[in-house]
C-alpha cells in the first residue's frame, strides 16, 4: 500500500495491491462521512494488460507522476498516475548465471520498490530501487523504456528482503532474514550511465 500525491491537482490516493493481480485506488478524503469507500474503476491497461502475477509491492513518485507495481515473476511495471497508462515494463535476468534460480521458488520475486525521488530532475539517472530477484538489489533507469544500470548482493546466501532510502537519497537501507541492516551511501550512486557493484 502507499500514498501517493497527484501533484498537479493535490489530489491524494491510496493504492492497494496483492492477490488479486489489480491496482486498486481509492481517493482519499474526508469529504464524506461515510467510512466505507470503494476503489475507483480499474485502469485499461491494468486490466488488459497488467501482471498476471501476484503485486508484491507498490511505489509512488509524486515528483514525476509515476507508479511501480512489482510481482511475483519479477515484472516491475511503472505506470502513468495521470492517465493509467503503462509507462514501461522492466525485467531483471537471474542476477547469478552460476547460481540455482527457480521462479516457481520465488527466486524471481521483487519485494520490495522504491523511487528516489529526489533524483527525478534527471532521466540519466537511476530513479527506482528494486529488491529481488534472488534477494539482489536492483538499480533501475525507468526512461527510454527502462534499463538496469547497476545491481549486487549485500546479504550473501540470506539475500535482502527490505530496502529504504532517506529523504534526500543519499543513504539506502538493506535488511535480510537474519537481522542485518547495512547502510550504504548511494549519493553520487548510478548517477551517469552503469556504475560499478557496491
């Protein structure tokens, strides 16, 4: 679930997403009082051509407009939040050639999304932060149809399963399944064109 802001109208949403496959939007406000609301109509794209996977997670820009939803195959989809529209698909090859990776296992899984906001002035720069597959760290560039210009594995054989990034996109925060937390500077990170592995 996140909160995204249409910034041009001011407008607030929460999105919601999970098995059902579906972006669901719901407007909110406190306009009414009633305490029940439902989503708003399903986007074309979504319906027709959206995942056919379980959303695992979802992330707004409110910069740029953007939405990413991410699934159980490993299909990050970045949509339009004006219009609905797919603005491009993104997919990672197995991070490990030398590695065992099952998608049926959910090696192929993205858990976890974030934009870096503060980074959307530029579209030479990595905007989107994915977790997964394989627990790997995925560096994207969503323009010119979407491309990943870095990634590495900072848990080992426990692979990362929680990724954040602070306000000023400087300092991004991995956890695994063991309990470690590392803290790595990303300021000047993915900036021009494929960086090295961190």
């Amino acid at each position: 679930m996140c909160n995204p802001r249409d910034s041009q109208q001011k407008t607030k949403y929460i999105v919601c997403v999970g098995w059902d496959r579906r972006i669901n939007v719901f407007t909110d406000t406190t306009d009414s009082i009633h305490h029940e609301q439902h989503a708003l109509p399903h986007w074309s794209d979504d319906e027709r051509r959206g995942h056919t996977e379980d959303i695992l997670a979802v992330a707004a820009n409110s910069v740029t407009n953007h939405l990413a939803t991410s699934s159980y195959d490993g299909e990050i989809i970045i949509w339009s939040l004006v219009s609905g529209h797919i603005f491009c698909r993104l997919k990672a090859p197995p991070p490990d050639p030398t590695k065992p990776f099952d998608p049926l296992e959910g090696d192929a899984a993205v858990s976890t999304l974030v934009f870096l906001s503060a980074r959307s002035v530029t579209r030479r720069a990595a905007t989107l932060v994915a977790c997964g597959p394989a627990g790997f760290v995925h560096f994207w560039n969503i323009y010119k149809g979407g491309k990943v210009m870095s990634h590495f594995n900072p848990g080992g054989d426990a692979g990362t399963s929680l990724i954040e990034v602070n306000s000023s996109n400087s300092v991004l925060a991995t956890g695994d399944a063991t309990g470690h937390v590392r803290l790595y500077n990303i300021s000047e990170y993915c900036r021009e064109g494929t960086d090295y592995c961190l």
